[in-house]
C-alpha cells in the first residue's frame, strides 16, 4: 500500500517543531503519526509527504498513492476501519475533519464517530492530547505480545499495566498506573529512585536518570535522557535533559539538550491564559491555554541555569546562555537567545550537530544540512 501523508496546511501553524519534519512525523503518545497509521493499518506501507519543497529532499513524495491522509490526525482502529472500507475515488471526512482520500476523491463522505479525534492544529494540542494517544498506542502496540517482568526492587501502584519491553533495566522505582497505563521500551533502562506516574512512555534505548520525578501524560522518546522533573511533555527522540530542573507542559524536538538546571516556567504568576508565537502570522498568539512551557525545534540547547518564561518558542540549532529571562520567541540560529544576540555561523551549528549526533552514531547527511541551511538563510 502506497500512502501519502499531507502537512493538512500546518507547516507554520506547528512550527517550531515542523520546521524540519512533516506534520506525519510528529511523535504524540508512544509513536509518531505516521507509524501509529503504519500500525492500524496492518499492512506494508510505502509512505510519502506532501510537505514543503526543502524538506522533499529528506522526506520525498510518491507517485499514485493508493491513499492521501492527512498528517495530523493521531488514528484510532476505528478511524483506521473506516479508512481501509474507503470506496474507490472517495474522500473521508469525520466530525467535518478531513481525514483521507482514496484514488480522486470525488465523493464525499461524511461520518461522525463517538469517540473524540485527536487533530493536531497547534503546538500544544501534542501535549494537551498525549495521555490518550498514550492509551490508543499502548493497546496497540502490547496487543498479543508478553511482557518482560519487573524485578522484586520495583513498587507498582493501581490497577493499570504497565508493559515492558525485552531488554530493559528497571530498579528500585515506584510505577504508578492509577491514572493510566505505563509503556517501557526495548532496551529502555530507568535508574533507581525514579517516581513515574502514568499515562507515560519511554521508548526504546531512552534513559530516566536517577531519582527522577516524572508525572503523567508524558513520553520520553527513542535515545533520549531525562532526569528532574517532568510534567506533561514530550521528547521527540535523540534529546538530553540529564539534569535536575522543571519541565512542564512542553514539547521538544530532536537533538536538543537542556544544561543542568534548566527550568521552564509552565504557568504564569497571574495565572492567565498565554500568548504564543505563532509562524504564520509572525507574531504572538492569544490563546486559550493556561498551561504551556517551551516548544523547542531541533539542534537547540541551554546552558546551565537557564530560567525560560512560560510559553517559550524556540526555533531550530538556537543556543541559549546568560542570566536573566530570555524573551519569549527566540529566533533560530539564535547564538544566547536575546533580541539583540548574534546569529550562530551555520558552519558551526553543523559542527555542533555532526558532534552530537556522532556520539549516537547517527549522521548529519546533506539533506539535513540543506534544511538547516534553507533555515538559516530565510533567518537572514
């Protein structure tokens, strides 16, 4: 089965995280969006994108896709169902949401179905939404298989599952599973001392540093490191926080790494709704959301004590250093994280990136240069 998933017009609207990926490639729960569809759908995928042209090279389209669906819509079985029951040249709507188009699409479909969608329109609907994509990939992905059992060290709380995959290391830590299921990857290893309360993920070769406190609707992607304390918050792979320090109600790209003691603000002193910035219109949001701490693209990092005001947004290969409050948009390429800071020679952040990413064996191919280049000269 050839599919395509399409950006759905939100490539500005998601940024900073869609900066460098599709909308599809956004993890929220255990997998990202396209794989959760990979999933559902049971079948062998060959999956394309219609997204922006500088990241086609990366994440190519495919000729005669036997179905477009729309990248950011987290699937459900049922919505998967209804999707592969799709008749030739139909387009599927639900709740007045497109979801998928099989062949032209020229009839409509429209259904309304009991259970709520997960459409992803902002950057924080990923946070807001992930403790049930949580529960959706969690049934998914355990259906049929046997967890590795937990050692006599471990304290487990509620009636909840958690799940283990084969490899990991788990010691000495309390798993809470009254709010929701508790989801641990393979080779995934959780130090001792560590207070993880569900819904949570971590997946495979992800580490939760020692005495660690971390709370619910909360995933920890693949080779990640996380220590302190983390609420509601989502790593999408490759990204360091080892160190004590708050982290709420945020997202954070790839490749990105907090220095100790890094602290997000997640809820203003008057306790009022924030503002974002928001990519499209080039200026900052009203929103309706009281909870939100720092949306951050890929490659950026803090320096030790780092203070980030609620709401934060942080653009891609942006190094944030000095004291004080940086402001609440902080530009890509960013070299300190203030209005007046220099711009970080390109040169250098592909240094910087080809360093980190090395120590993963993981390399920083051209077509990752040309997106972090195209980047850096619509900053100029």
């Amino acid at each position: 089965m050839k599919i395509t998933f399409d950006d759905n017009g939100l490539h500005k609207a998601l940024a900073p995280l869609t900066l460098t990926r599709p909308v599809a490639e956004l993890r929220i729960g255990i997998s990202t969006i396209k794989e959760s569809w990979q999933n559902f759908l049971n079948a062998d995928i060959e999956a394309g994108y219609n997204t922006e042209a500088y990241l086609q090279e990366k994440y190519p389209a495919i000729e005669n896709p036997d179905l477009i669906i729309a990248g950011n819509i987290k699937p459900t079985q049922t919505l998967a169902t209804k999707v592969t029951e799709l008749a030739e040249d139909t387009t599927l709507y639900l709740n007045n949401s497109w979801i998928a188009t099989k062949g032209n699409g020229a009839n409509r479909q429209d259904e309304r179905i009991e259970e709520d969608i997960i459409a992803i329109t902002k950057p924080w609907h990923l946070f807001q939404n992930n403790g049930a994509a949580i529960k959706i990939d969690f049934d998914q992905l355990t259906k049929g298989k046997t967890t590795q059992q937990l050692s006599s060290t471990n304290t487990v709380l509620g009636n909840g599952e958690v799940f283990v995959e084969a490899g990991a290391k788990i010691e000495c830590a309390i798993l809470n599973t009254s709010n929701g299921p508790i989801y641990i990857g393979k080779d995934v290893e959780i130090m001792e001392g560590s207070i993880i309360k569900g819904p949570f993920a971590i997946c495979e070769h992800a580490v939760v540093k020692m005495a660690s406190k971390i709370y619910g609707d909360s995933t920890i992607g693949p080779y990640c490191k996380v220590g302190g304390e983390v609420s509601n918050s989502i790593f999408q792979a490759y990204s360091n926080k080892g160190h004590d320090g708050f982290m709420g109600n945020s997202v954070i790209g790839e490749w990105c790494n907090f220095g100790a003691d890094t602290n997000t603000s997640n809820l203003k002193n008057n306790y009022s709704n924030v503002r974002v910035f928001n990519y499209e219109n080039e200026q900052m949001e009203d929103t309706n959301v009281t909870f939100c701490g720092v949306l951050m693209g890929d490659h950026s990092k803090t320096g030790i004590n780092t203070m980030l005001n609620t709401a934060t947004s942080v653009g891609v290969c942006a190094n944030i250093f000095g004291g004080g409050f940086p402001p609440k948009k902080i530009n890509s390429f960013s070299w300190g994280g203030f209005e007046d800071s220099p711009k970080f020679r390109l040169e250098k952040a592909f240094e910087v990136a080809q360093n980190m990413m090395k120590r993963r064996n993981v390399e920083l191919t051209e077509a990752d240069k040309n997106i972090l280049s195209t980047l850096f000269n619509q900053m100029a």
